[in-house]
DNA sequence: TAGATTGTTAATCGATTAACAATC
DNA sequence: TAGATTGTTAATCGATTAACAATC
C-alpha cells in the first residue's frame, strides 16, 4: 500500500482515466502508450506516467501498457471493489433524479435505502426502493453496515442529519446540499452544481479564446 | 477589464467567495477582512487577497472589505447580471431535477425551452415549460437568441445536438452526457458526477486521515 | 496619532513537463 | 539486435504563502 499520501490532483484524474480506458476496453484496445493516451485525453503523456507511477509501475518498457490491466488496477485503486453500502437522504427532484440515474455498482456502492421526511413520498418507491421516513434511519443503521450517505435534503436539515449518520459510524458523504461541510475523521465530497454554473457563466462572460 | 487572463484556479473560487459573502449579506454583516474570511472559509488570508487583486483593489487598507460592495462585484465579474438565455436537452431523471433544482436567474442564466425524442415527455411541462421535440430546437433558436445549452440527453446523441446548437450560436455548453467535449470557440463545463462519487470511494477505501 | 489591514513584491512550495537511462 | 516506451530524476513552471511598506 502506497502510504505516502498521493496528491488529490492526481486522485481526481483517476476515474478519468478509468473511464477512457474502460472505453478502449469496448473497443477491444489491448494495448495503450502513454503518448497515445495523452493525445485522446489533453494530457502530456510524461503527466500520465508520472499519475501511474504513483502506484507501481503496471507499464513495459518498450509496449505499453495493457489496458485491461491497467483498467483493473485503476479500479481497485479506487477501491470500486470493495462495494460498500450506501443511503440517500432527500428524494426531492435532484434525489430521485441521483438515485435512479447513477450506476451506483460500477462506482463502488450499493444503495440500500431512500429517506425523506414528506408524506407525499414516504412509502413510494423510487428505483426499486421503498422511500422511509428520515426517523426510522437508525433503524435501518442499527441492521445494515451503512457506510456512505447522499445528502439531497434542505441546507437546513443537513447538518443534523449529518451528525446522527456520523453517530451510527457513516463516514463519507456525497454532498449536495449547497454547503461546505467538513468533519474530522470523515470524508466529504461536496458537490456544488450551483458553483459549477457560475464558472461556466463567467467564462461566456468574459471570453477572451486562446 | 483583466485582459491578462485570470488562472482557473481563482474563478473557480470565486463562486465560491460570492456564496460566502452571500451568507454574510444575510446576516447583517458589514464589513469583513481577509483574516474573518479565510477562517470562515479554509483557505489563507493572503490567498483571498491575491485572488480579489486579479480584478482590482476592493478593499480599504486598516478597514477591510465592504461586504456588499464585494459581493456586487464579484456578482459582476461572473457576469450574473447579464442574464443569458438557455436551454435544456433531455428531460430525463436528471433533466427535470436540474430545470426544476436549479436557481438559474441567480446563476446568470434563464431557462427558455426544454427539448426532449420520447413522445412519453414532449407535451408534459416542467417548471412552466413545455417540452418540445428536439426536432424543434432550430426553430426556438432561430426567434430566441439562446447562448447556452444544458446537456442531459444520453451520450450516443449529444454529439449531434451539440453540432446542431453549435451551428444556431450556443456557445456555452452545462455538459451531463458523462463524456468529455470540447470544440474551438465554444465553452464547455463538463460536470461528471459519476467522477465525483469515485473520488469519494477512493477516499473511504483509502483511509489515512491525517 | 496608533492600530489595523490592505495591496503587492519576494520566497516557497508543489505540480507539471522535459529528458534520458533502463529495458522489454 | 534495433526500436519503442517505460520508470524516474532533474528542470521548469505556476500557484500559494509570507512579509512588509503603504495607507486608511
């Protein structure tokens, strides 16, 4: 195991590169170069065999690197493997759109459960699952090792929710929730769509092309 | 205007600095300083500096930042104030989640046609809109000056739609497809989720807290 | 005025790129 | 073997942090 902690620029490039190489996997590409790679992706090869070799070298001199392969160890890497249990909390539209839309199984999780606190949606089944109300969550925790939790619920609620998820030992958190949230010995993923719209409207704002 | 061009690295702080200051709006809060800021945010007092210094000097030596002036500007310099029109192709799960989410006036942005092939969709309405067929969309953009377009269509067709929008005068692209694009002239902001939830696995998998 | 805090320059740190010997 | 391409070290580039004079 690498302890040496690698650096999150080159961790946030890992599932990209999962994904191209899972793309010449279906296109039954056995063998891919750095310098090829770096022409489908915009990356300078040197960068691409600088991010694997943060982990072992999986390449051969003088051919490549054999895509299955390294397709696999990327995967394990990510620890898409180890499928670990996951819930959603919020079924408003962004929730159900998460839990019908995501592969939850091609990116490590399993979702075992659908909370929310309206009764409109409280036993409604979304994605195969049956919605519960938010008070019987650590009903479900007390029964099945959840490790991960989506938070899809009001700014208000969440930081609530958070702490009773953390207390029945939930230790990442997919974030949408519009907040920065952080806690010590656990991981937060925030996503902010809210942010990512406002980069896109100043760069049409202020376009100035290379 | 900065015509030397600003590093990605600051914009995409900077939404995140205009929520911040929004939240301070909100309570009342007159002026801030570098210092309040960055441990209200993680970041390092001097870094906020340097980053408000890429577009002028917005604050006052001894006093700090005005809150609201701040926000004002940063509001401008992301361009929110001129609202551009756009549009959504796809009115899936995650189409609707997004038209229905999405605050997009107090993004910059205003929402002006749906677009959608399944019959099932086309006709039903959405956040005040009704969607059309995506057969439509040429005619929509031939009367509304449209400058962005919201991509949740599937993969296989979005390389055609973004053509097709390309050719009416979009030139800012919210990209969903999971697929990475770009093309000469044109903005893109692709946003992978499926990215993000394995960066999150990575983390859980990987645990070495520090 | 004295204290606070900016704007800005210089120093440091980290990430990317270039180069090349090792080797398949 | 000769050619290709890796793994890895060294050089460069860019971004972050520190320091401090300017000034409100």
């Amino acid at each position: 195991m690498g302890k040496n902690a690698v650096s999150m620029a080159v961790v946030r490039r890992l599932p990209r590169y999962y994904r191209y190489l899972g793309e010449l996997l279906n296109n039954d590409v056995a063998r891919v170069s750095s310098k090829d790679l770096s022409e489908k992706m915009g990356l300078t090869a040197s960068q691409i065999r600088q991010d694997f070799n943060c982990f072992g070298g999986f390449g051969q001199q003088g051919y490549g690197y054999n895509v299955e392969l390294l397709h696999n160890e990327i995967g394990n890497i990510l620890g898409l493997n180890e499928v670990k249990n996951c819930i959603l909390v919020g079924a408003g539209n962004l929730g159900r759109a998460l839990g019908n839309h995501i592969n939850f199984k091609r990116r490590g999780f399993k979702l075992v459960g659908i909370f929310d606190v309206s009764e409109n949606i409280v036993g409604k089944s979304i994605g195969g699952i049956v919605v519960q109300h938010v008070d019987e969550m650590e009903h479900l925790l007390q029964d099945v090792k959840v490790e991960m939790a989506i938070l899809t619920a009001p700014k208000e609620e969440t930081i609530d929710i958070v702490d009773r998820l953390i207390a029945c030992g939930v230790h990442g958190f997919w974030n949408f929730s519009n907040m920065d949230i952080q806690r010590e010995g656990v991981y937060f993923e925030n996503v902010h769509l809210g942010d990512s719209l406002m980069t896109l409207c100043y760069s049409m704002s202020n376009d100035h092309h290379d």
